[in-house]
C-alpha cells in the first residue's frame, strides 16, 4: 500500500491452546443447519422484503430441508410481526421445522417478540449483546459486570414470560455478539450467565452462538477459540454449540469448517452468503463440500437452478457466474487441457465407482444440471472441446484425423470472432465445410442378383427423392452379396455420372473414376424414430496419398453414404484442400472481410 501505517492496525492475538485437537479431526456428519436468510440476510438488502415474498422464500428453505430458520426481528419490523404472525396463524410451518426469532436485549423488544410467536409448537428465541471491548468501551460504555447485568436481566425477563405460556416450547439462544473479537474469560462468563438466569437442564437446553460479528483473524485462530468455550463451557451437555460466520475476509466457510473441528455442532448462514458486508457463511457452499467428502449433507439442492432463481428473484441480488457449486461457469471448462482431461475422465466414469472426473469435483447431475456447458469452446480451447459438444450434445462422434482437421477451421473461426462458439454453431460449421459438399443431387441404383439355382435376375431402385424408409437402415450400403452387382447412376450439379460395382459405395466410387480408396466408413443415426436422420462419414484417400473426409446427412443411410462418398472423392468438385495452416485460415477470412 502507497501510505502504509504500521501501527495503524495490529493483529489479532493468538489463543493459548497447545494441545489443539481440532487440526487432526475430520468431520464426520452434518451440522444443525439454521437459514438466517429472512432475517440477517432480509435486513442487508437495498430493498428488504414483503411479507409474500418472504413466504416464497420461506417455502423454498423448507423444500430443501432446512429444519431451524430465522424469521425475523419481529420486534423491530411491523412487515417481520406480520410475517411470523402469517406463517403461526395459517399453520403454514411443517411440524419438524422450528422458528427462530432475534431480539436485543431490551425489555420492550422482548415482549413484542413474545407477543409475536405466540401459539407456536417450538419456538427460538435468539438473544444477544455486543461483548468486545471496543462495544463495551466506545458504543455502549459499560463495564463487564454492567454486561453481565444486562444479560441477567433480560434472559430473567424471557424466562418469566415464556414460563407463562406453557403451549410453547421454548429454547433460548444466546450469542455474545462481536465474541471473535472479546476476551475469551469475558465470552465465557457471558455465556454461564445467560445460561444460569435461564435455568439450563436436561429439560431446558440452551443454544451457545458464537458468531465472528466482523471477521477479524485467521480462520485457524477461530477454531482455536471454539475448542477453548467447548472445553471450558459448564454443562456442555446441555448446550448446542452454533457459530454464525461472516465473510469479511473472504474465509468464512474455511471459519465454519474449522469450528466444526473445534467442536461446533450448528450453523447458521444464508443461501449464497447474503448478508451485512461480505455476508454470512454460504450455506450451499457449506452444504456441498460436505457432499463431495462422502458426507450426508442433510439438504436438498438436486434442482440448484430453481434454488437459486428463487433466492435471486427474492433478495433481487445476482449470483455471480463464478459462485461455487452454483455458478453458470463453475463446471464449464473453455482450456483445451482441460477439456480433454474432463473428455477422458467421462469415457473412463463408471457408474458404480467414486466420482473421478478431473477439474470436476461434483458431479453437475447431482444438482440437476445437465452436461451441456461442461465444456465449452473459444479460441483457448483444443480440439477435444469441440468433439465433447458434437458428441455429447448432437451424438456425432469424429475420428481423430477429422478432429485435428476441423479444429483448424473452428480455431480460425474464433481467433476472426473472438467469441464462444456452442454447439449447434459448430455443427452448422461443420456442415457447410463436409456436408455433401461434391454437389450430389440425385441417383438412381440397380441391384442385379445372379440365383444359385436359376440364371434368372431381378432389379431393385431407388432414388434420392423415395427413400424406402425414412429411418437409417442397419445394413452398411458399402457392399452387396459376392452374387450382385449394383449399377448407379448420379447426377452432380446436372452431369451424369455411371458406375458398376458389388456395392453401392463401390459402384458410386467408380462412377466417380476411381481415383482413389476408401479409408474409413462409418454411419450412425441422429435423432429418434421418424424424426431421426441417417449421418454417415467417409474418409477417402486419392491417388497421391492425401486423405479427405466428407459426410452426408439424408432420410436414408444410403443416401447418406453417397452424399458423403462424393464429398469426400473430390473426383467431381472443386472443393478447396483443407487449410494448412491457421494464418492462412485468419488471412483468408480477414482477404474476404476487407473485399
């Protein structure tokens, strides 16, 4: 920094802890989710949320499994009252979902908070104050037994009234906010004394929230502090132990995985880490690196699309394409190394074994995304991206020879555009440089068959115009029986061709002049039932060795197999050679451009 001041910020100080156990632990299941969503997450929006907004949001927490969520601040919002009034008088909660509710310790919030969840099953009511010296010192100017005080009081206050309505069950959660920044004996004496005006037993737990208010330190240093309150907490038995991260160092999901080490046993976040500031902890993100480690997570993000549409259209903030799990970009490779590393992980990806798919660490179907934007193509990306989104997303598979050739032509393609080229722009490029590019119109065929037991023959025909089945056949048209002897007759760009061969294929090739050999055959079909079309793909080889590929698209497989015959011979067209270079390509697109 141009004006660094050395002294003006100092670090945070580290937590006597030298037999730490965290760092050797693994996390073994999921924690108690709670979505601070409509509450945290509502009250750092530009615009906050109306009640029928809220319920949409609320609705979809529930779809996806959260079983503790934060409502609101009841006692400050007239639009939050009416909301947790809604969901209680219309019984619109699911009897394993609980509410929570916030409240400052003030004794006129407390009772409108009461006021607010009565008639509930289960409530939480969520209780805090700031506890770190500069709050203590500068914003509220109170000593630690002044605190203490406060907190006596008004979790006595919550108790009384909560022990007037017995219909409910009650649990209060404590946090002493800003508790990453306060001293730790201070934090723990917070804790025993809301714990001890509430009553803590086997019948009256408690919830221990220790949040890092405003990130202030390592992540590594917030573990250490929650495995220094889990060991020193009294009646640990009796306490669910909850963190509630931020963001402003970027690490609060490391935060959070590192307090479950620690010995945290919940956590509270939002949905794609909304919240003041940087946000809360990223409950998806949380929830999913769960997931990839072989744990239950506990949630349901199989349709992470609608998830985040909602949560978008609701807090009428974006996702940006880069958010972990959930980003447009986030499982689409563009580098050509990469993509062929992904193209080989899926050929090699067994159905019954662990996921092993490089540069892939989820699988996108796990989250109801489709395979269609793995991978994607720009002028970055090699030849294997390209046949991933023929093959994949249009079932045309090309050899390895053609892959290189054709790159040539998509590379020059983008390095002229400069954009991402999908899929269905590919193909059409990949028509107008192989498709029946020999000027093939029509044909006529005679199949003559020599009987064993009779000198007496029969013909067949067939044209271009009547296929005898719009669906491929399955019987390669390169060659008849050793007994036949198939005539064809062409017509390419008006001039007739004739041809006698044992095949169609041959007699076509002979027709053409037999300048050369067929190399490589293959035909497949694209699309399903009536619909589908016969593709078929030919590599020829003429008679000064070079070898030149063309490809046919018909109703029929025959006609296909001639299409791409006549394409690939060069016999009759005056198709270009394949460029030799990429300079020559971008050259010649940029001669045309200027003209």
């Amino acid at each position: 920094m141009p004006f660094f001041q050395p002294n003006k910020y100092s670090p945070t100080a580290p937590v006597a802890l030298p037999d730490r156990q965290w760092p050797s632990r693994q996390i073994q299941q999921a924690p108690i989710w709670l979505s601070t969503d409509l509450r945290d997450g509502n009250q750092s929006l530009f615009e906050p949320m109306s009640v029928s907004t809220k319920r949409r949001l609320f609705d979809e927490l529930v779809r996806v499994g959260l079983k503790e969520i934060e409502v609101g601040f009841p006692a400050a919002s007239q639009t939050d009252f009416d909301f947790v009034r809604s969901l209680i008088e219309q019984q619109a909660v699911p009897s394993n979902v609980t509410l929570m509710v916030m409240c400052q310790m003030r004794e006129d919030l407390i009772r409108r908070t009461v006021e607010a969840v009565h008639g509930a099953p289960r409530v939480i009511v969520h209780l805090y104050n700031a506890t770190a010296p500069v709050w203590r010192d500068t914003v509220f100017q109170l000593s630690v037994e002044g605190v203490m005080s406060l907190i006596q009081q008004h979790v006595g206050l919550l108790k009384t009234l909560t022990d007037a309505c017995p219909g409910t069950q009650w649990v209060l959660q404590y946090s002493p906010e800003t508790f990453n920044a306060t001293e730790l004996l201070v934090a723990l004496q917070a804790c025993h004394t809301a714990m001890a005006a509430w009553q803590v037993s086997a019948q009256r737990p408690v919830i221990i929230n220790l949040p890092t208010t405003v990130e202030n330190a390592t992540p590594n240093v917030f573990a250490d502090q929650i495995e220094w309150m889990d060991r020193h907490l009294q009646s640990r038995e009796h306490i669910i132990l909850s963190v509630h991260t931020h963001n402003d160092r970027g690490t609060g999901v490391a935060a959070a995985e590192l307090a479950q080490l620690a010995g945290a046993q919940r956590v509270e976040g939002c949905l794609f880490g909304n919240g003041e500031r940087s946000g809360n902890v990223d409950l998806v993100t949380l929830a999913l690196n769960l997931h990839t480690q072989g744990i239950d997570c506990g949630l349901d993000f199989s349709q992470i699309d609608r998830t985040a549409g909602i949560v978008s259209d609701c807090t009428g903030l974006p996702i940006h394409p880069r958010h972990p799990y959930v980003g447009e970009l986030v499982h689409t490779a563009f580098s050509g190394s990469h993509q062929d590393a992904i193209r080989k992980g899926f050929a090699a990806q067994q159905p019954d074994q662990p996921w092993q798919v490089p540069y892939l660490p989820i699988d996108p179907a796990d989250l109801g995304r489709s395979y269609q934007d793995v991978i994607r193509v720009n002028s970055q990306s090699g030849k294997g991206g390209m046949a991933f989104l023929l093959e994949q997303q249009l079932g045309v598979r090309l050899p390895r020879r053609l892959q290189l050739e054709f790159s040539k032509i998509v590379q020059a393609e983008l390095d002229l555009s400069g954009q991402e080229i999908r899929a269905e722009a590919l193909w059409t490029l990949f028509q107008q440089h192989y498709v029946n590019q020999g000027g093939y119109e029509q044909h006529t065929s005679q199949q003559h068959t020599q009987s064993a037991s009779s000198n007496q023959s029969h013909f067949t025909d067939s044209t271009k115009n009547s296929p005898s089945s719009r669906s491929p056949s399955n019987k390669s048209p390169m060659s008849g029986s050793s007994e036949s002897t198939v005539e064809v007759q062409l017509q390419i760009h008006g001039v007739e061709k004739r041809g006698t061969g044992n095949g169609i294929l041959s007699a076509v090739a002979a027709a053409l002049g037999g300048a050369g050999q067929i190399v490589h055959f293959e035909e497949t079909s694209l699309g399903h039932g009536t619909d589908g079309l016969a593709f078929a793909l030919i590599e020829w080889q003429d008679k000064a060795g070079k070898r030149h590929f063309g490809a046919g698209l018909a109703t029929d497989s025959t006609t296909a197999a001639i299409q791409a015959l006549v394409g690939a011979s060069r016999a009759v067209q005056d198709r270009t050679e394949p460029y030799s270079t990429l300079d020559e390509r971008v050259d010649t697109h940029r001669a045309e451009a200027i003209c």
